[in-house]
C-alpha cells in the first residue's frame, strides 16, 4: 500500500512538471509572437506539441497510479481524486491534495495562456493575410491610364454562368 502511495504522489509530481514546462514554453511563444521572432516560434510551436503528448504520458500514468490506489483502498476504480484522497491514511491527505490543488491550477494558467496565444497568432495571420493581398492586389483598386478605377480582375470562373 505504502509504495502505491508513492507511485501516485510521484505521478502527480511528474504531471505537474510537465504543465510547468508547457507553461514556460506557452509563455515563450507569447514573447515570440509579440516580438515577431517567426524562425523561433516556428521551433517553439513544434515544442508545444512535444510538450502535449509528454503530458499525455504523464496523465494517463497518474490515472493508472490512482486507479491502482482505489483498488487497494476498495473503491471503485473510476473514483472521483477527492473521494480517493479522503480516503487516503491521514499522513498522505495534505501532499496529495496539495498537488492536485497545484496541478488544478496550473492547468487553468495553461489553458488562459493558450488562448491568449490562439488570439495573437489568429491576429497576426490575419495581418499578414491582409498584407498579402494588398502586396498582391487582391481587392486593391488599380487605375486605367485615364485615371478612372479599372474593375476589379476576375479570379477563376464562376460558379454559375448563366446562358443567355
């Protein structure tokens, strides 16, 4: 029982850091983006991600230590974390809720901190969007040689042309 115990205090240490650790590079990105620092968050975006599946890893090893701990306490595997804790001998209540409490907090940081990355990146492709069709021309107006707006240039086929 003692070493189930320590299993499930060392899961929900490991997932704890690796939330730190996607914190500090959601964090990264931020600074990145504001800066425009493009080659940089290209290699920040693809460490978010390795970052995700290694907290993956670590989730489903804790769900696996703290069904193991139910089971050797006689709950249900499904328990709900505050259920199993009460349940927990005394001298493990105040660590195991105290890192659960952590891991709680810290994941609601990383969910604010991604989406206030989702809002800078979405605005800053659309700046570029907007940039790209003024460089291009698209919906641009451009003059004829008489100085009057020349129509704008059609783009592909339409979709429905009637036959007249």
């Amino acid at each position: 029982m003692n070493e189930l115990l320590q299993n499930f205090i060392e899961s929900l240490r490991e997932e704890l850091r690796q939330y730190g650790e996607l914190l500090a590079l959601l964090e990264l990105q931020q600074t990145q983006v504001v800066r425009r620092l493009a080659d940089e968050l290209l290699a920040t975006v693809t460490a978010v991600n390795v970052q995700g599946e290694a907290i993956q890893v670590a989730r489903r090893e804790r769900e696996q230590r703290q069904r193991e701990v139910a089971r050797s306490l006689d709950l249900p595997d499904e328990v709900r974390i505050a259920d199993l804790i009460a349940a927990m001998p005394e001298v493990c209540r105040p660590l195991a809720s105290a890192l659960v409490e952590e891991n709680n907090h810290l994941l609601g940081r990383v969910r604010q901190r991604a989406r206030q990355n989702h809002v800078l990146l979405t605005r800053s492709v659309e700046l570029m969007q907007q940039f790209i069709n003024s460089f291009c021309g698209v919906g641009v107006p451009t003059y004829k040689g008489t100085g009057l707006v020349a129509p704008p240039p059609v783009l592909g086929r339409p979709i429905y042309e009637a036959v007249g």
